[in-house]
C-alpha cells in the first residue's frame, strides 16, 4: 500500500519536473533557513554557559576620553576602576 504511494507521488514529480524543481528547491532553502537562525539562536544563548557563576557575569561598557577629546569606547576596564563601580553599584562584588 505504501509502495503505491511512493508510486504515485514518483511519477507527479516526475511528471511536473519544473514545478517540482521549483517547490523541492523552496523547501530546501526553508528548511536549511529554519536549520540556521537556530544554530544561531542556540549559540546566542549558550553565551558564558561555561561558566560557574554565568547568571552573575555582567558586561561592563566604558567611555574614555583622551587629552585630544577623542572619545573611546569599548568593554576594557582596568582594577582601578573597581571602587568607583561598586560605590555607583553597591550589588557588584
């Protein structure tokens, strides 16, 4: 029963290779579309799983400014920076 079903469905395709062409190509794009914005969910969401205490890591972002007034900014901090954090943010160790 089933082989018949293959049968069947062989020889539409077989039969409308145009159309089939063009809807076997859409599904394989779907299909690897839907494949790839998971992975890349999966990887967004795996960020500092290997660390122990990952739910407490934050990302700090600061402004410098030189002596030229050029601003820069960027995720880079140095200890010194440390007092002044936790006396603004008193939940930070």
């Amino acid at each position: 029963m089933l082989r018949n079903y293959f049968l069947i469905a062989w020889r539409s395709l077989w039969k409308n290779k145009a159309t089939s062409a063009i809807n076997i190509f859409g599904l394989m794009t779907g299909i690897t579309c839907c494949l790839l914005i998971g992975l890349y969910i999966q990887h967004e969401t795996s960020y500092d799983n290997f660390q122990q205490k990952g739910k407490r890591v934050a990302r700090v972002i600061m402004k410098y400014r030189f002596a030229s007034g050029d601003f820069v900014s960027g995720n880079f901090t140095s200890t010194k920076v440390f007092p002044s954090i936790h006396k603004n943010f008193p939940e930070v160790e």
